[in-house]
C-alpha cells in the first residue's frame, strides 16, 4: 500500500472516529436537553398545583366540637308545613346544638319549597327557659329556595356573650308551622386575625372557627339568588352531618328527617 492510500483511509478512520465522537456527543447533549426540559416543566407544573392549592385550597369542613345542646324550643319538628314537594320551612343553622356568630347583626337562612309570606320573630334568652322577644313581627316575602335575611335595623344590635332564638312561621291551610333555631354571640376579639384574598378563604376560615352563620353567609356570596351553589351545599351536607341524636326516640325520628331534609336541599342546589 502506497503511502496515499495509507493517508486516505488513515483520514477515513481519524474522520469516522470523529464523527461517532460529535453523534455520541449530540446525543448526550440532545438527552440532557431534553432531561432539563422535562425538568422545568416538572418544576413549573408543581409550582402550578401549589399555586392553584394555595389559590383555591380546599373546602372546611365543618365539625364543631362545642355542640352545646340546645334547648327542647329548637328541637327538630316533625311537620311538613306546606311543601308540596316533601321538604318542609328548614332552616339552614344548627338546630340540635346552639350556633355560633361573631356579628352583632347576622345573616340568617332559610330554605322554602314554596314563595309565601313567613313571620320572622327573634328571642333573647333571659334564663335556661326563659325568653323576650326583641322588637315586633316582621313580615317578610320568600322565593323558592334559598332566603336571606341580615338583622334589619330596626332591631337592636345583638349583644355579645348572648344567646338567641330565631322562628320562622308559615300559615299553612289549617296549621301554622314554626320552625325555631337558636344561636350565641361570641367576641370577635377572641378570633386569630386572618387576611382573605377570596371568599373561599373566608368561607373556611369561618367553618374552621365553628362560626356557621359566617361560613354560610360568605359562601352565599358567590351564588345566584335561591340558590346554595357548590361551596354552601357541601357546608349544608356537613351540618346535616354535625346534628345531634338525642336519648328521646320522638326526637331522634325528627332529627333524622332534618338531616334528611338538609341532604335533599344541598343535592338539589
């Protein structure tokens, strides 16, 4: 072999070394590329998740664990009142145990299977079985569904440390239907101050300190009218879970077809 052909294919072997350097090399490069693509978007779409978790955190539940027994006033009635479609007047509160608000003028709810007029009265309880009834008889108009009703001004402001009872009546053909539930005022002071940047936030916020009355009211926020929506049907399924049984079988009856009740309103809304 000549010394050209010597070079040639020296050139030739040195050239095809080189190459299968530069694809190795590529390769590895392309690979680790890649790996740290897919890394940065790994790391972005966790960071996303944890953004979006921090956004929109999940519901509270609400599990009071100071259920103070309410008095047999506000015990669950076994009528149907007027309904028509097998859920009676139901208020949206706790009924088997005392509520709680921070608000010296609450919003209180109510749910209706038909649009009529109802009495609203509030009570203050001067003793263990005693109660006054604070300012006159309010008669109010209600839509099917969800009603609202924030303390008119032309009642006083609560008074902390207070418990209260409120009743809704309906005139029904031969039967007047009352439905009470009872609640306390606590001192807003003695909450863990808190910022909110959605009513979510406030809304479990207010589950998490057992203030139902907030919670509900908060959640309402974000709904359309007569409607409880996603967030307020999910908090009206865990007070039908939060409801009391009693030693009493009458009792024990009724309070099961509250929850009932309550369960029927939050799937329908």
């Amino acid at each position: 072999m000549n010394s050209h052909c010597f070079g040639f294919f020296a050139y030739s072997g040195v050239f095809a070394l080189l190459n299968n350097y530069i694809i190795n090399n590529s390769t590895m490069r392309h690979k680790h590329i890649t790996f740290w693509r897919n890394s940065r978007r790994l790391t972005s779409l966790v960071v996303g998740v944890l953004f979006l978790m921090t956004a929109f955190p999940a519901s509270a539940e609400f599990k009071p664990k100071d259920r103070k027994p309410a008095s047999g006033t506000s015990r669950a009635g076994g009528s149907r009142g007027c309904s028509s479609s097998g859920i009676p007047l139901t208020q949206l509160a706790p009924q088997t145990f005392i509520g709680k608000t921070a608000s010296t003028r609450p919003t209180l709810v109510w749910y209706m299977s038909s649009s009529q007029n109802v009495r609203f009265r509030l009570f203050e309880f001067e003793s263990v079985k005693s109660v006054k009834q604070i300012g006159k008889v309010q008669e109010i108009p209600t839509i099917v569904g969800i009603n609202q009703l924030k303390l008119p001004l032309n009642y006083p402001e609560l008074t902390v440390g207070k418990t209260y009872l409120w009743q809704i009546a309906i005139d029904c053909k031969n039967d007047t239907i009352l439905s009470h539930t009872e609640f306390t005022v606590i001192n807003p002071q003695s909450l863990p101050k808190n910022q909110f940047t959605s009513i979510l936030e406030k809304v479990n916020y207010y589950a998490e300190n057992e203030l139902w009355y907030e919670a509900l009211s908060e959640a309402l926020k974000a709904t359309d009218n007569g409607k409880l929506g996603q967030v307020a049907s999910t908090l009206v399924k865990e007070l039908a879970q939060s409801e009391m049984p009693t030693d009493s079988d009458i009792d024990r009856k009724n309070i099961q077809k509250r929850i009932e009740y309550l369960q029927k309103i939050a799937s329908e809304n």
